[in-house]
C-alpha cells in the first residue's frame, strides 16, 4: 500500500500529513506531520478564490517528503477563509495545537472505528484519512472558591472515509461531549466523501445571558453554542445588597432575609422595600438596556433569554428589569428563563454535564458564567490536557 500524502488548508496555514497503511488496523496512520503558514491578502474579495503562494505549497510539500522521498499519492482539503469565522473569539486552525485533542480524537477513532468494523465488515477496507480541521473554544477561568471552568465549545473535523464510518463518529463526538452534532458531506469519490462534524452544546442556537454576578453582572450573546460578545456592568449582588442596607439602615444579612421574604421584616422596613428596591429595578434596566445595545447586531434575535444568579431575590429584580419596556423597545416576557445557581462546587458542574438535576442550568455551564464568584476574566484556550471535556 502506497503512503498518501494530505494537504489541509484551513485559513492562513497548510497542514501537511503523510499516511502510512497499518496492516494490523487495515487503514492509514499518520507517520509525518508539519505545517505552514502563509497570509491571505486582507482585501481579498469574498467572491475571489484565493490565491496560496506557490512557496507555501512548494515548501509544505518538501517537508512532507522528507518522511517519504517518494510520495506519489496526494489529497488536498481545502477550506476557504470566508464566513463567520470572524464571530469566533478564540479559532485555532491545528497547526502547532495538534495535541489539544488527541487523546479524545484517539478516543473517537477507536470507538468509531470498532462499532464500524462490526457493523459493516466489507467497508473497512476503505482507507481512513482523518484530520482536525479546527476546533473553537471560549473559555473563563474562574477563581477560587468555585475552583472550576465554564465554557462553550464548538469541534470541526474534516473526515475523509467510507461514508458510514464518518457517521459513525457522531455518535461517539455526541457522548463526548455531551451535545447534539451534525454533518455537512462533500463528495470525494464513489467510496469516500468528506465531512465537516459540528458539535454544539445542547440546547437553543442563539440565546442572550444575563448574570448577576458578585461584584458586577455580565450580558453575554450565544450563537450557536459560541460566545459572541459580552459587556460587563458594574451591578452585582454585593453592590445591590449593600445599598438596601444602607437604604434600611440594617447589616447586608437581614436585609438579604428581608428581600427574600418581605413578611419577616418589620412592618415599617417592609413598607419601605417597594421604594428602596425601584432605583436598582431602574438603573439595572438602563445598564442591561446600553449593554444588550451595545453587542447585539441588528439581525440577532435571541431564542431564550436566561437570566442567572446564586439569590432568587435578585432574580425577581432582574426579571422586573428585563422586563421594562423601554429595554430595546421590546420586553423578554415570552422568552425569559430564570436559572439559580447555588455556588458550583466540581461535583456539582460534573453534574451539569451529565444532564442531573439542574435541569436548563447546565446551559448556564455553556454561556460561560458560574454564579457566586467574586471574578471572572478572560483566559487562554482550553486544552485537552487538563480539561475533561
């Protein structure tokens, strides 16, 4: 069997692999891999194919046969730059990050590849040529106490293969990461075609989140299981709890307890709550108003608005907000969800991927916030190694 030399072109890089037949599996392994960047011209029109440097492509397929001087067989995937690439907030094309997932890719291909193999013993003869295209991951690291990570994922794989074993992932990428996938075929051959493998998080494709954090709330956009833009207002739990008290000339404890429940105040103090609490109703409505303002595009309409917090005090307030009608000129009635988070421990988010109790919380998990936290700030990519996906 003939090695088969693959060209992978995805954005601004060529990612070049050398496929070796395995006679123990019946199918092609990588044994050579190196890649190349190269620029797109950023005035390029959409419309225009793009021009790839001869260089680059003379110089990724040198390299690629360094580990066989003799490669005559050659496939190229090629991916253009265009589309909605630019909503993404991190996009990493597999370049130098390969091992981000191999270990799961690793775990994929032997499940898919063994149900496969039962299930259709004629087809396996196919070669298999598999490779990660791009994988897109926003992410917060999230302080102690919580001691834990929110994020929302989408995985790309462009697969080359006997059409039911590409299927065949589908499943194994769904239980892995614990979200619906999808396929998008292109014909390459009577045997074999080409797939792009989307996984999103379970739940609505275009949501807005609202959370009412510690110190300051967060308004996020959600477009397909991706985190498109979020403002931050200087709002949160302790600010809004610190004032009632001052306002009730009480601590922050009793004045929490009296929120929750007006009965228990005294008679006075709970007389007194309706005009201590209309303020906040109002300047949360104006800052939720300039934030949703300011990142929503004019097309977006979002499904579900989920609004969050550990205190279902503040979640009647921020309902009272988001319900104003000056808010976007249009109110959230209809599309709103509230979800309490008590402080996630790692037992209880593990419990939200596994679909547990919380119900719809477990999309809270997606849209990136986890409710009291005294910070939540930007960073690096997710890897593989120390995240159980």
């Amino acid at each position: 069997k003939a090695p088969v030399g693959v060209l992978d072109i995805t954005g601004g890089s060529i990612g070049a692999s050398l496929l070796v037949y395995s006679e123990g599996q019946g199918t092609l392994l990588p044994r050579h891999s190196v890649s190349v960047r190269y620029d797109f011209p950023l005035d390029m029109p959409q419309a225009e194919a793009p021009h790839i440097p001869r260089e680059a492509l003379t110089n990724a397929l040198n390299k690629l046969k360094l580990g066989s001087p003799d490669l005559k067989h050659l496939r190229v995937f090629f991916a253009p730059p265009h589309g909605a690439s630019h909503l993404y907030i991190c996009e990493r094309a597999f370049d130098k990050d390969t091992l981000i997932v191999k270990e799961l890719i690793h775990e994929l291909m032997d499940e898919a590849f063994a149900s496969f193999k039962k299930d259709e013993p004629d087809s396996v003869s196919f070669p298999l040529l598999f490779t990660v295209e791009w994988v897109h991951v926003n992410g917060y690291s999230v302080d102690t106490p919580v001691g834990t990570q929110a994020r929302s994922i989408s995985l790309a794989m462009s697969v080359s293969a006997a059409r039911g074993l590409a299927e065949a992932l589908a499943p194994a990428v769904s239980k892995l990461f614990s979200s619906r996938t999808e396929f998008e075929y292109y014909a390459s051959g009577a045997a074999l075609s080409r797939g792009i493998l989307h996984a999103y998080p379970a739940g609505p494709k275009n949501f807005l989140t609202v959370a009412i954090g510690d110190t300051n709330s967060t308004i996020s956009t959600i477009w397909h299981g991706l985190l498109i833009a979020e403002n931050t207002i200087a709002l949160g739990k302790r600010s809004v709890m610190e004032r009632i008290a001052r306002a009730l000339n009480v601590p922050p404890l009793p004045a929490l307890l009296f929120l929750r429940d007006p009965s228990t105040a005294p008679p006075q103090l709970a007389a007194m709550l309706p005009a201590v609490t209309a303020p906040i109703v109002n300047e949360w409505s104006r800052e939720f108003n300039a934030a949703a303002q300011a990142i929503l595009k004019s097309r977006f309409v979002p499904e579900t608005v989920y609004l969050v917090s550990d205190e279902p005090a503040l979640l009647a307030l921020g309902v009272d907000s988001l319900n104003d009608p000056t808010l976007m000129g249009f109110t959230f009635s209809d599309a709103l969800r509230t979800i309490t988070m008590q402080c996630p421990t790692r037992e209880s988010v593990q419990t939200l991927r596994e679909g547990g109790a919380y119900g719809d919380s477990r999309l809270m998990l997606f849209a990136h916030f986890c409710a009291s936290i005294d910070e939540v700030r930007h960073g690096e990519p997710f890897l593989a190694s120390n995240t159980h996906l």
